[in-house]
C-alpha cells in the first residue's frame, strides 16, 4: 500500500512580534504574547507575526491563518503559504507577518489556523487598552 497524502498535525501556533533564525536554522521568537496591550483603539500595530508548526503529515498542504475581530466573523487579515512534507518524520514551520494591522476596537480577536481548509486550532487574542504609567514625580529627601 503506497501512502501518498496525510494531513498533518499542528505542533504549535504562536504569536509573537517578531522572529529571527539563526545561521544553525534554529529559530528564535521575539516577544511571544497572549494579548496585545495598546494605549488606545484604533490602533495600528506595525507588526504581528503567528510562527507556526506543522508535523506528522505527508503531502502537499496550504495553511491559512486568519485574525478574526471581536464580532467573530470578520476576518481583519488573512496569510496563506503553501508547504510539503515528504515524510512523516519531517517538519515544516511557517511565519505569517499581518504588517500596519488595524485594531479598531478593544476585545476578544480569534487566530484561526488551518490546512488545506480544515480548522485545526482557534484561540482567543485579548487587545487591551491599558494607559501609559505615569512615573511619580522624585520625593523630596526627608529633611531637606
């Protein structure tokens, strides 16, 4: 029996504002986040990468990930990559880049990631609007 497609597992989704890779092919996520915090909606965020890893498949596969505003319909952005894995002990990792991201509104966004069209993980992404601290003015010393 000649195996020539299996659809294969997510090992992981992350976000996270950047990430590098080193000369070794290791790769190394830079501000990995479970919500976005921001000082007031709208907003622009510059940069909102999803890593993501896909093993114990065999074939030719298209990942879509989505970001879904709060109203859990809308998708704000959609990135689709096409990969292959030859063998099942193989794995392919993936970076969607949703560059000048509009943030309307504060809420509940969704990162939805699937292949070749079947949902395989949905998770929630908090934006939270939190004002920028002030720093207490410096105490005058005691007795001066």
């Amino acid at each position: 029996m000649n195996i020539t497609r299996i659809l294969p597992d997510l090992q992981c989704a992350l976000v996270c504002e950047d990430v590098r890779q080193e000369v070794t092919g290791n790769f190394i996520l830079l501000g990995v986040t479970a919500f976005l915090r921001v000082p007031q909606v709208p907003i622009t965020a510059n940069r909102v990468c999803v890593f993501s890893r896909w093993c114990a498949g065999v074939g030719n596969f298209t990942e879509t990930v989505r970001l879904i505003a709060p109203d859990q319909t809308t998708a704000l952005r959609e990135a689709k990559v096409k990969f292959v894995l030859q063998d099942p002990a193989h794995n392919a990792t993936n970076l969607s880049v949703f560059s000048q991201l509009e943030l309307p509104t504060a809420g509940i966004y969704f990162v939805e990631v699937l292949v070749d069209d079947v949902m395989k993980l949905r998770f929630p992404l908090p934006v939270l609007v939190a004002a920028p601290q002030q720093q207490a003015a410096p105490s005058a010393p005691e007795g001066a």
